[in-house]
C-alpha cells in the first residue's frame, strides 16, 4: 500500500509518504498493539463480522 498526496491549488505532482507491504503485515482486533517498525491491519466489527478495516503506522517527513 502506498500513501500519498499533492497539493490541490499548486500542481507539484504526488508525494510519497509510506509504503507498505501488506501481505505481510500483522492483523488483531482493535486494541492490539503495534510498533513503530511495522504497521498493524486492525479488523472490527460484531459477532464476527469484519466491518470495517484500519491500517495504522508510524511514519516521518523529512
């Protein structure tokens, strides 16, 4: 998964923030922990139903 953006007013083309490779990227339900390392792919939802998916990562600019 690749995060990026550009700008909407000035055309400065896209910048790359993260890039990840989700397949191998750990999964838990909502409260797992995580590390600055390596993302976590958190699953929610009820009685076992996934309903909605949250990628959460560290990353810096710079």
């Amino acid at each position: 998964m690749d995060i990026q953006f550009e700008g909407w007013a000035r055309k400065h083309g896209r910048l790359s923030i993260a890039s990840f490779d989700l397949t191998k990227t750990t999964a838990g339900p909502v409260g797992t922990d995580f590390s600055k390392e390596e993302p976590l792919i958190v699953l929610s939802g009820d009685g076992g139903v996934v309903e909605r998916i949250t990628v959460n990562c560290h990353t810096t600019s710079g």
